[in-house]
C-alpha cells in the first residue's frame, strides 16, 4: 500500500457514508418496531447514545489512519534520504 492510496483512503473518509437504500416505508417499519419496543421516552436516549457510538467510532478510524498515513511519510523520507547517499 503506498502514500496515494492512504491519501485516497484518508480523503474518503471524511465524505459521509452513504444511508443503505431502505426507503421510505422500511424506515418507518423500523421506526414502528423502535417505538414499540422501546417506547416514547426511550427513543430520543437511544438515538443520542446512537449518535454518540458513530461520532466516536468515525473519530478513532480517523486517527488510526492518520497514524499509518504520517508513518508511510516517514518511510517514504526516510527512503528518500538513503537514495540521496
């Protein structure tokens, strides 16, 4: 894998994921099944919690690929500087 890729990668990431195409009346199926389940009261908890999962999990995969991007740089100089000797 080189540094383009990772760039590449990097780049896609901050782009938001693409909502599976479930449509209109799957979602309010699940919604229906949501509210029976858990409950009026419940419900906007849950979607917090929800919301709070995803921005943590999107900000960790972020950093991992941060990391690896800002090694490959270092690679990639440290590559370099041996060619000039």
């Amino acid at each position: 894998m080189n540094f383009r890729h990772l760039t590449y990668i990097e780049n896609n990431l901050e782009e938001e994921l693409p909502m599976p195409n479930i449509g209109v009346p799957g979602l309010i199926i699940i919604l229906i099944i949501a509210l029976i389940v858990f409950g009026p009261s419940k419900l906007p908890q849950l979607g917090k919690a929800a919301g709070q999962t995803l921005k943590e999990f999107r900000n960790s995969t972020k950093e991992i690929v941060d990391e690896v991007a800002d090694e490959f740089k270092l690679d990639d100089k440290e590559a370099d500087s041996k060619k000039k000797i």
